[in-house]
C-alpha cells in the first residue's frame, strides 16, 4: 500500500475547507460579492477545462475513431450527459418554482463534475508516487495550486445554488474525499491505461465547460447594471488568468513515461 499517495490525497480532500475560510464573512458580505464569485467560478471552470483537463487528455489518448480523436467524443458524451441530467432533475422537481430548480441543479452538476474531477485526481496522486515520490510530489503540488481556486469556486456555487454554509461544507467535503478513492483505486490497478485516463480527463473536461456555458454564463449575462455586468467579466477574466498561470508554472504531472517508470519500479 502507498501511504504517500494516501497522504497526498488526504491533504487534498482538506483543501474543500479553503471556500469555508473564505466564506467566512458575515451574511450581507456574502449576499454582495457571491455574484461575482460566480463569474470567477466560470472562468476557473473553462480555465481548467480548456488549460488543464484538455491538453492532457490529449496528450494521454492517442485512440481514434473514424480518424477523430476519442477525446471528442468523450467531451461531447459529457455535454449531453449533463444536459440529459439537468432535464431529468428539473423534472422531477417541476411542482416547485422552476428558478429554484435550476439553481439547486446547478449545484448538483457541480458535485458530480467535482466528484469526478477529484476522483481523476486521486488517480494522477497514486500513479505518480507510485512512478517515484519526486514525481508523486512534483504532481501534489501543482494539484494543490490549482484545487484551492477550483474550491472556492465550487463553495461559492454550492451557496449560490441556495445550499447552507453547513450542508455546502459536508457535500463539498465528501466530492473532496473521492480523491482517496482514487488513489485506492491506482494502487490496486497499477497498469493504468493512459487512453481511459485521458478520457476520463476529457469527459470532465466536457461536464466543466457545461455548467459553465449552459448554468454560470447565462446567470452573469441577467445582470442589468453596467457596473456589476463589467464587475462580473472581469472576474471571469480572472478566474481564467488563474487558472492559466498555475497551469503555465505547475503541470499537474510528470506523463511522459510514466506507466514505463511505474513498470520498473514494481520489477
């Protein structure tokens, strides 16, 4: 068993309680700048999908289907999906008003993209301290970097999406702890395919760019006040630079090689 990777993800999972301290202001504070939070959230969204989740799927999936990368196909299974889920979860709830609804949806769809996300996570923690503890170290600390602006977006959705400082805290929490899973899951499967790995980097991808476009973006766009509407852009803007400049200075992981490494270590 690696502790260093379970360690590793452990860290990780407490990193959901950053959007705690941050949130940590009184109820009119909060009311005020939660807007604007949601502008930032979508442009670490799309950072994260278009900076961080795609190249490396691309990099990882190199299979083809009728010449098109698979990758595509994956990030396109990801947009139907969510848009299939969001159907079926305003449906079910089309008794009650239909604004509530999508919010509370919203906040749904984050989960599961989040959850999956950190599940991908543990996966690259496992894998990479099981190549090497420099490169298991090496990929800790750019997930680290690029997890605490992802969580506070994620705390600030889950709030906008009409969830209570506590229940956000334990389902934020519990989306965290999938890392562990994933972890588990790389150790008990050594050989981890690089192609199902990249797909998986590609379906979140997908279910990223979804609920930033089709739920965050849409919800900007309603503000009325020239003010706040170029408030809200620039904080986009700033999600997206984020995001950018801790992909530019910390790649996730080391991929090159890695299931060879992994191979030599375990002979």
């Amino acid at each position: 068993m690696d502790l260093n990777g379970i360690l590793g993800s452990i860290i990780v999972s407490l990193l959901s309680f950053s959007g705690v301290v941050f949130f940590s202001v009184n109820k009119k504070i909060l009311d005020n700048i939660t807007n604007f939070l949601v502008s930032t959230a979508a442009g670490v969204l799309l950072g994260s999908a278009f900076f961080h989740l795609l190249p490396e799927a691309l990099h990882l999936n190199s299979s083809v289907f009728y010449e098109i990368n698979l990758v595509w196909f994956a990030i396109i299974f990801a947009l139907v999906s969510f848009l299939l889920l969001e159907k079926i979860l305003l449906w079910h709830h089309c008794h009650n008003n239909f604004e509530h609804n999508h919010k509370k949806t919203l906040g749904i769809n984050n989960l599961l993209a989040d959850g999956l996300h950190n599940f991908i996570d543990g996966l690259l923690i496992g894998s990479s301290f099981l190549a090497s503890t420099e490169i298991g170290i090496i990929a800790l600390i750019a997930i680290i970097l690029h997890e605490i602006p992802q969580e506070i977006s994620d705390f600030g959705v889950l709030i906008y999406s009409g969830f209570s400082r506590m229940k956000a805290i334990i389902y934020n929490f519990l989306t965290a702890l999938l890392s562990l899973f994933g972890v588990v899951f790389s150790i008990l499967l050594i050989d981890i395919s690089e192609n199902l790995l990249g797909l998986l980097l590609a379906f979140t991808a997908g279910s990223f760019m979804y609920i930033a476009l089709a739920d965050l973006v849409p919800e900007i766009k309603m503000e009325k006040k020239l003010k706040k509407a170029i408030l809200n852009f620039i904080f986009t803007l700033i999600g997206l630079i984020l995001i950018f400049s801790v992909t530019a200075f910390a790649p996730h992981s080391e991929h090159e090689d890695l299931n060879d490494e992994i191979k030599l270590e375990n002979h």
